[in-house]
C-alpha cells in the first residue's frame, strides 16, 4: 500500500497515537508493548511469544537491514502489528532480499510509522501493557477504543495452542548459515532431545543440533508418556505466547516428567517448570523485551542477555530445594532456576539469541553435561 496513507493505533486507555501506514492494509488488535533491541527485528516479528502483541521498537530508525529468510525465527509473522518512529528509505545490508515493508505487505502485516514512540514508551511503562488496535481503515478513534476494549486480555489467555505444531516433526533445517562452514544440524546425533513446541524458535534446535543432538519436535499438548515412549536422554520446554498458568495440559504434563529425564526450558518453558514444581506466575506491569537485559547468575557474574516475557515466576512461591538462579539486575525478578533433585533448571530469558548476545551459551552445554550423566 501507498506509504503516504493515514494509519492510527489506539489504546484501550483512549490515547490515540497517529502516523503513516506501511506493510499491509487493515484493523489489527493485540497487547501494546515495547521492545528495546536496536535491530533484529524480523527475527522479534517471527518469533512465536509475540503473537497477539503489537510490538513498539524503541530503537528510532527501523528497516535498514531489510529482511532475508535466513533470519525467520519460525515460518511465519506472528506480531499483531509493528510501531516504528522512522522507517528507514533505504534497504543497506549485503544479506538483504526485500525490504522491511514488501515483507510484511506480502505476509498480512499491518505497521505504522511516524509515530512519537518514547512518549507511547513512556505511557507504557507508566500505566502497563494495554489491549490496542491498529488500523489503517478506521480513523474514528472512538471506534477503535471500542474494538480495543472487546480484545483479548492476555491475562488467562492460552496462545500456545494457536502455535505449536499440529503433528511431531524432526528438525532437519540445514540453514546453519551462522555456523562456521555452515556444517548442517545433527539428524543422527548422540543425544536424543524431545521438544515441546510451545511457540518454538529455530536457533534454539540449531544451537542444540550444533551440539550433536536429534531433535524430535512434539506438540504442546503430547501426554508424558508419549514423549518418554520416544526415549529421549533430555526433554526441552520451549518459548511461548501467553499465560502460563493457562496452559494446564502442559504443566500436567511435566509435572509426570519431573525426575525422568534431564529438562531444559526457556522463557515460557521456564514458567511451565515452575508451576510444575508449584510455584506461582503473576504478570508483569510492561515486561521485559529486548537484547541489551542485564542478569546475575547465582555465582555473582553478570551476562546481557536476550529478553521476550510479560509473566514472571514468583520466586518466594518456589518449593525450599528449588534454586533461584538468575536475577534480573533492573527489578530483581526471578529470570532462571535450578532444580538438581529433578535434574532439572530453566531461564526465563533467551540464551539462543536471534536476536541478541550469547553470553549464555553455556546454558546448552550444561543440558549436554546432564544428559551425559545418563
């Protein structure tokens, strides 16, 4: 569509936030929120813990790099929407194949740019993460309040169904092009990892195939007999949209798990270990989104790390013999555990990246060391 049309995005609070349309045409709703990384951002659109999210970059200057299917994190956009302050007039980036708005033309995505994003920022982090629309057809604000108001609340709301995968699959994607030589992932490997797909992301099967890993891929609602049928030497819990406490037929599931195999989560997988565990999850007032995060681990040292999470563990609520093993530096928050009785731990941020630093890395070896002690 022309870039020169009108787009607006409204919240449920009534402020209106004008500018440009850019990508696809139409009326889109989802939870407002920010994240902070300065590029990125088609690994953050595809990444499947943002669907039913309208994501505010806070970086200004947005499209530069262009968009090349090397950098998908899944097969499709799952971001309700895209906010941008400018976006870029230029595509500069060696790697690039289409620029940031025929891609999401071409996939259904409604954007927005020219819009003042520190004050929406701002506004965020003071009254929180709100349902909002974004539309490029209605310009009645009144309207769109009302459409708004009607959305799904992420509070409750079971997204994971709308995103694992149907029917088990082995991960074979030969794209390591990140990789030195651009060596394929293992599809014989040594050690046998079963996936939960909670809202998966590729570089995590990547990083795990990079360590001599098969990996089989189940949907998120496999029984736990299921999975240990398929013998695996560790189970993996992976990212995911929504709730946690919504998603009862997984937490179930690990709790029948808990003890039999090592387990590995992340994010939404480290949520769903925790309630497994009995711990509680509560909502965070905006979230923590973005690739420049700061965390303590248990022994003091710090990494920068990788963020995508609206929900937290309630670290006080975990049982006495489970460990609190990363911090949030910036509010304290409970970002990763340890289980050792379970062989069990898990992280509430992203150590895979895509996009982000790698400073926890070594989180994938220390799966591999426990699956080794099988």
């Amino acid at each position: 569509m022309p870039y020169n049309q009108p787009a607006l995005l409204v919240l449920e609070d009534g402020t209106q936030w004008p500018g440009t349309a850019f990508g696809a045409a139409g009326t889109t709703t989802g939870e407002i929120v920010f994240n902070t990384s300065l590029t990125g951002y088609q690994e953050i659109l595809t990444d499947p813990s943002y669907h039913n999210q309208i994501i505010t970059m806070t970086m200004p200057h947005i499209g530069n790099t262009g968009t090349t299917p090397e950098d998908d994190e899944s097969d499709r956009v799952w971001a309700a929407g895209l906010v941008v302050r400018s976006l870029s007039p230029l595509v500069s980036n060696w790697r690039a194949r289409q620029s940031l708005p025929d891609y999401l033309t071409e996939r259904g995505v409604i954007a927005i740019t020219d819009v003042e994003t520190r004050a929406l920022v701002r506004h965020i982090r003071t009254h929180g993460a709100m349902r909002a629309v974004l539309s490029t057809e209605i310009q009645d604000a009144a309207e769109l309040v009302n459409i708004a108001r009607q959305s799904r609340d992420m509070n409750g709301l079971d997204l994971v169904r709308e995103v694992t995968t149907p029917e088990p699959y082995r991960w074979v994607d030969g794209q390591n092009w990140w990789q030195p030589n651009g060596q394929p992932p293992a599809v014989t490997g040594k050690y046998h990892v079963v996936a939960y797909d909670y809202g998966i992301k590729r570089n995590i099967l990547r990083l795990l195939a990079a360590r001599d890993c098969r990996i089989t891929v189940v949907p998120a609602t496999t029984p736990a007999d299921e999975v240990l049928a398929l013998n695996p030497d560790g189970i993996f819990l992976s990212n995911g949209p929504g709730d946690p406490a919504a998603v009862t037929y997984a937490i179930e599931a690990i709790q029948q798990l808990l003890g039999q195999k090592p387990i590995f989560g992340i994010c939404l997988g480290h949520q769903i270990l925790a309630l497994a565990l009995g711990a509680k999850t509560y909502k965070l007032k905006f979230g923590h989104r973005g690739g420049n995060q700061p965390v303590q681990t248990a022994d003091g040292a710090v990494q920068i790390s990788s963020h995508n999470h609206g929900f937290a563990v309630d670290a006080d609520s975990l049982p006495n013999d489970v460990i609190v093993s990363h911090l949030n530096l910036n509010d304290n928050c409970c970002e990763g555990l340890d289980a050792p009785h379970y062989r069990a731990f898990a992280v509430q941020y992203h150590p895979e990246s895509a996009p982000g630093p790698h400073d926890s890395d070594d989180l994938f070896d220390k799966f591999i060391d426990l699956m080794k002690e099988e």
